[in-house]
C-alpha cells in the first residue's frame, strides 16, 4: 500500500494527468488524459489545453477536495472544473476574460489573460485556487 501510495503521485506528475485529489481516498483524481476530438474544431482566441495546479485556502470540513494538478480544456469558451470525482464544475470565459462558473453551491470565479488562467472555487466551506498556463492553443 505505500508503494502505491508513493506511486501514483509520481505517475501523475510526470504524465501531467491528474486533475486534482479526491478526498475519500487519498488518491489522485485522474482527468482527462487528451483533449477530446470534438476539440478540433475552429478554435477561439482562448481555447486550448491549460495545465498548472492547485492550493486549498480553507478546509473546514473532512470532505473538502485537496489541492493537485489541473488539467483544463477550453473549447468556444468553455471548460469544466473538476472539483471531486463526482462534482464537475461548468465555466465560460467572458469576452473581457472574466470566468465565471456555478454547480449547486460551488462557484468559480477567475482571470484569464495572454496565456494564463487563475481563479478561485468556494462551497463556502471548502475553497481552492487555481493556476494555469496554455500549454495547446488548440489550432
């Protein structure tokens, strides 16, 4: 078990592939892997493959997500946040860059400028904040 433990952590940093951490096991939560193939479609000024990572700013109760690396896929404006395993959490870029994204009581608010994406997600209990950087542009 502790070899596993140490495992996936690393498999997941050197592939770039786990969104973020689901708190019922430990484990890194896998993402998606490749852009899916509706991605090639004609793309918008900000679509394309943004990784980077997470922090968590509060945590006041056992079931909030832990922080991890994000992988988030921008197609016409659109991407999804994934918050745990069983929460995915719509957003849309603005034309002014503004991000803005709502689940049931999660919200997303965020930035995007040039290549770069940040932004904050809140249950009011639990909160992460998110980095990223375009690393596919998706044309």
């Amino acid at each position: 078990m502790r070899f596993r433990a140490l495992l996936v952590p690393l498999a997941c940093a050197a592939l770039g592939a786990c969104a973020a951490q689901d708190a019922g096991d430990g484990l890194p939560d896998p993402g998606p892997a490749l852009p899916p193939a509706s991605f090639r479609g004609a793309p918008s000024a900000v679509d394309g493959l943004y990784k980077g990572s997470s922090t968590r700013y509060e945590a006041n109760r056992r079931t909030c997500p832990h922080p991890g690396l994000v992988n988030l896929y921008v197609q016409d404006r659109q991407f999804t946040y994934r918050w745990d395993r069983a929460t995915d959490i719509p957003a849309s870029i603005g034309p002014d860059g503004s991000i803005s994204g709502q689940a049931g009581d999660i919200s997303l608010s965020g930035r995007q400028v040039g290549d770069t994406m940040e932004g904050d997600l809140t249950n009011g209990a639990c909160a992460l904040h998110f980095t990223t950087r375009r690393r596919f542009n998706g044309a």
